[in-house]
C-alpha cells in the first residue's frame, strides 16, 4: 500500500481527494492536515510514502512544507496540488523539493498516477500543469536554449531524459529500454549532473522544453 498524508485547508477538497485515492486499491490515506505546519508534523509522525500538499495553506505553504519535509529527510515525496493561477509561483519554485503538481481541477485519474509516479521515485506534473508551465518559461529562445542545452547529452542520456518526463520511474524506464535499475540511476545522476539540475522535476520541465518527451508513453 502506498500510505499518504493529505493537506488541505479547505475540507470539501480533501474530501473530494479522499474520495479519488480511495478509489486506488493500493492508496491508503494514513492522515489529514488543514495546515502546511500540521502536515510535516503528521509527515514525521507517520513516515507516509506522499504527501499531498495544497499549494496555498496557513501556517506552511504546500512549497515550504514540501521543502522542509525534503530538508528533514523523512523519506516522503511531495505531490503539489495546484490551480491554473498559480503557475508562475510553481515555475518559481520547481526546486523547493516537490516531486510533482497535480491540478485540483484535471482528471482525477492524475490525482491517482501522480502518487503512484512520486511513490515510485519519478517526477510527475499533469500534461496540462507542464503544458502551461512551459508555455510560461518558453518561448522560442528558451525553447532553441533547452535544445542546445540537452545536445551535451548522448542519445541515451536523451532519450532518459525525456522518459523522466513521461513520468516514468527508474524501474519502469529499465524495462523499457532493457538496462538494469541500477543503470538509469546513474544515467538519472549524470543527466541532473551535467544539465546542473536540483531533482527529477526541473528535469522534466527541460525535457518539456526541449521536446524530448515520447509520444508512446
């Protein structure tokens, strides 16, 4: 079971994101938190696999906890839950420790495949969250940068690169392009490493940018 604290400061949200991930055989909702402050309490206290955190809380704002629950080192990823209106706040602050943004208003099966991705180790952001968000950063300049920037990598290196922005975790990008688990990890570190990345959703976001995403994901 992947175990989630959930945070929200408006109860008819987290009921209705209770209501999705209950819907999830393998999702268990082990607390609940109206406050970025409560939510890394309950985070130590029950060492879930995800938290998912609004954007916008009291106390704590869903960044800053995820950035605290990242520097505490609790083991637990973060999934974002976002608005449209908020994505310049997101673009600011892909390196703050969340693993992924979900929209509060998408597909509630993203909602699923997003805990499910963060659980697993991989970064995930909604195909209308990364859309928007890159529309945000881009432009034809910094959409020639990120090409440019990607081509210090090798065709395999790209070619993970652009399956970590599919979402996809390390073992699931092992079996797809034959390699042992152990052997995306290091491709995943030099990527991050030589494209001077934080975490898996700054290299999705370049991933975007550059186009590298597979249209068969």
């Amino acid at each position: 079971m992947i175990k989630v604290v959930l945070a929200d400061d408006e109860a008819i949200v987290r009921v209705g994101v209770r209501a999705v991930l209950a819907a999830a055989d393998d999702v268990e909702i082990v607390a609940e938190a109206d406050n970025g402050r409560s939510a890394v309490d309950l985070v130590l206290r029950h060492r879930p696999d995800v938290a998912v955190l609004d954007i916008r809380m009291p106390g704590l704002t869903g960044l800053d906890a995820a950035a605290e629950i990242k520097r505490v080192g609790s083991g637990t990823a973060t999934l974002i839950l976002t608005t449209f209106a908020e994505d310049s706040y997101i673009t600011r602050a892909l390196g703050e420790g969340a693993s992924g943004f979900v929209l509060k208003t998408g597909d509630p099966h993203e909602l699923i495949a997003g805990v499910r991705a963060v659980a697993a180790g991989a970064a995930y952001l909604s195909p209308l969250v990364a859309r928007r968000v890159v529309d945000h950063l881009s432009g034809s300049g910094p959409r020639l940068r990120a090409a440019e920037r990607v081509a210090v990598l090798t065709e395999r290196e790209r070619e993970v690169l652009g399956l970590v922005g599919a979402g996809l975790s390390n073992g699931e990008i092992a079996k797809r392009i034959h390699v042992a688990e152990g052997t995306v990890k290091v491709y995943v570190s030099a990527i991050l490493k030589r494209l001077d990345l934080r975490n898996r959703v700054q290299a999705a976001i370049v991933a975007y940018e550059a186009g590298l995403i597979p249209t068969d994901v």
